[in-house]
C-alpha cells in the first residue's frame, strides 16, 4: 500500500509504563485488546473503536503487565486464542488477553538445554514454531501442549547466520506441506 510509504500514515504511541523493545503485537478482537510482546513478558492496552474493528492508539496509551517472564518473542492471534512465546522454550496461551497459562510443553533438540521460540504460525490446523535460528530447530504441534515433532533440525551444515534471521549465508530454509 503506497499510502503506508508517508510520514503521515505513521504516528508515535508513548506507553505508561517502561516498556522497552516490543517483540511484536497481536490483536485479540472479541476483547477488543492490543497484546505486546516483550522482553519482560506480556503487556496489554484496550483498542479504541468497537470490538473487532480496532482504532489505532494516539498519544499515552495505559498498558497493563498480564504476564512476567524474561524473553517474550511473538504473540500471534488464532482465532479462538492468544498464543505467545520466547525463551527459554517459554510458550503460553490465553483466551481473554488477561489470564495467561503457561502450555508446558516444549522440545529439546538433541544437543541443546532448550529452544528458545522467536516466531509461530498457525495454518489452522497446526502451529509451526521456529527457534532462534542459531539453534536452528523448526516444529509442529497441534495444540502446543503436546505431540510436538521436530520437522526440521540444523545439522551444522548450514551456515548459522545472526541470531533470529532464518536466511543462510546462500538462501533460506523452506519447505511445502
């Protein structure tokens, strides 16, 4: 959208409380909820405009910590959930935005003391995860509580460029299905 490629297209939002490096940010539309991401963990503010159809924030906006724990990455919105995850192989879910409940399940590659979770997907039928890509692990689950598989797990053959980035040094890892 070109109209995004503008100065006025863009605003700046003050948050009330020291929050610092959001990771990301997800929309919960039946609580009408912004949810950040952060490194000291989950953080929320009420949208303006109607539920489902958000206003965007202006000014100070009063954000709330819902849940605490080092290393918050991601937080996606499923359509029934929240789902957020991080270090340490931290991943944790709610349905309301406030209440957050910790999945208890997680995958330790051979090799590894933990994964640490950066980015998750769901396709509707599954979540794929993705570690940071210096540990380099990629998996599935149905629930994120368990039947976690490992569909993919850097061997060392491929070049572990910086943290986070999921490209190689020549291309990137892909797959179908």
């Amino acid at each position: 959208n070109a109209a995004l490629n503008t100065t006025a297209a863009w605003t700046t939002v003050t948050l009330s409380a020291s929050v610092t490096s959001v990771t990301d940010v997800a929309y919960h539309p039946v609580a009408n909820l912004w949810v950040l991401s952060t490194p000291t963990g989950i953080w929320t503010f009420p949208a303006t405009g109607t539920a489902g159809s958000p206003g965007l924030p202006a000014g100070t906006v009063t954000v709330t910590q819902r849940y605490s724990t080092a290393g918050m990455q991601n937080v996606i919105w499923n359509g029934s959930q929240l789902v957020a995850l991080g270090i340490a192989g931290h991943i944790v879910t709610s349905t309301d935005g406030v209440t957050w409940t910790e999945s208890g399940g997680h995958i330790l590659p051979v090799g590894t003391t933990g994964v640490s979770w950066m980015y998750t997907f769901y396709d509707g039928s599954r979540y794929v995860l993705f570690s940071t890509s210096n540990v380099g692990v990629i998996a599935t689950s149905p629930d994120l509580i368990s039947n976690y598989q490992a569909v993919y797990i850097r061997d060392g053959t491929e070049a572990a460029t910086a943290v986070n980035q999921w490209g190689t040094t020549t291309g990137l890892v892909a797959a179908t299905t």
